[in-house]
C-alpha cells in the first residue's frame, strides 16, 4: 500500500528517493519559493513521476523570495562557487526551508490519509544547513506525530549517507541523472563551479558514473 509523501526538488537525491522507495510513494511535492533553480529542477520532478505513474503536485511559496534572505532567492550573481564546507556558502541557506515544506506535506499527509512524509537530506548537508541535520530531522519527526491525530511519521533515510552512497543507489537503480538538475545558478547548462555542482560531480565519480551533464567549465 502507498502510505508516503516525498519532497521531491528534482534533484539528484529525491530523484534517487523517488525511485528507490516507488512502491510506497503515493504523491510527489515539489515547492517553488523563488530560487534561482526552481524552473529548471522541477520540470524533472514532474518528468521522474509522469515516468513513474505517481502523481505530483507543485506548491507556490512566493512569500520566502519576497521576504526571506538567502543568495538562492538573489538571482545567479550571489551564488558564491566553490566547495560546501567553504563559510561563503553559509549564504545559499534558506532559513527554516525544510521546516516550512515538512510542515505542508504533514498537513497534505493528513488530508490524503497518508501515514509518513519523506524527505532526502543527506550527510553532506549537515555542515551547512541546520534543517538537515540528524538533531532537527529528530525534532521535527516527534512536532508532526504529535501534531497530526494519525501520528504521521517523518522517514528520513538518507540523513546519514554521503552523496556518494545516493548515487551508487541511483546507478543500481539506473537513473538516468542527466535528467536532474543541481546547480544553485539555475541558467541555461550547469555552471559546474558553485556547490552543488561540485557536490554533484564528485558523487558521480564516487559512484563510478560517467558524467555527462552539461557544463560551463
């Protein structure tokens, strides 16, 4: 029986969390806040499901680009390049954006009669952004059960793996990963010098993918 909801960017991670876990994804959520890759990751996520025969949905969150701060709401000049674990990429933190986003796809598990919410944060995130770490995954998990009268759960499966260790888990699945969108910048091909890009191509090698996504450099 599908009993889950998924955050679902387009990216590489819930791309991967949307395939592996298939069997119990009844419904996808992509939310689009304003950043500067919203339109180009979340046409994959609405690809990925039309391939899957899930149904997805997209959710306006216009009010966190008109009131919050963050160089992923400032357009493709404020996004700072170079690796994750660089201070200057404290900027692409959307405060509390996971929090917001599990608290809508809780209510929306509710409203479908779903029973646990899902969401592909990974170890690499923790260094950079509070909403990913193991201590809020545990805090929010316990806010939703005791929030909701069917004591929805929050699984979140890869909040202790690398990058790396999702896209062994993506080849094995044979995802096709140049239908996934990582760069910060959102232009026309991957700028390959932010974060997230470099992010993308190492676990690419780390799993032992042949890279063909598209780069400036």
């Amino acid at each position: 029986m599908k009993d889950c909801i998924l955050i679902l960017s387009g990216g590489m991670d819930s791309t991967t969390m949307l395939y592996e876990y298939r069997d119990d994804i009844a419904l996808a959520v992509s939310f689009h806040y304003g950043s500067n890759h919203n339109d180009k990751e979340i046409p994959f996520a609405r690809y990925h499901c039309e391939k899957l025969g899930i149904k997805h949905i997209t959710i306006p969150l216009a009010f966190m680009k008109q009131y919050f701060r963050s160089s992923l709401l400032e357009g493709s000049e404020a996004i700072p390049e170079g690796n994750y674990d660089d201070e200057n990429m404290k900027s692409t933190v959307v405060p509390f954006r996971n929090g917001i986003m599990l608290a809508i796809v809780a209510g929306l598990a509710e409203t479908y009669g779903l029973k646990h919410v899902m969401m592909a944060n990974h170890g690499g995130d923790h260094t950079i952004y509070p909403d990913c770490r193991p201590a809020f995954v545990e805090a929010m998990s316990a806010a939703i059960a005791a929030g909701t009268y069917e004591g929805i759960t929050l699984k979140t499966p890869y909040t202790n793996i690398t990058k790396g260790e999702i896209a062994r888990k993506g080849k094995a699945l044979g995802i096709d990963y140049t239908q996934t969108w990582s760069c910060y910048k959102g232009g026309e091909v991957h700028c390959g010098k932010c974060g997230t890009c470099r992010e993308r191509k190492e676990a690419l090698a780390a799993a032992g993918i042949e890279d063909l996504t598209p780069y400036e450099d």
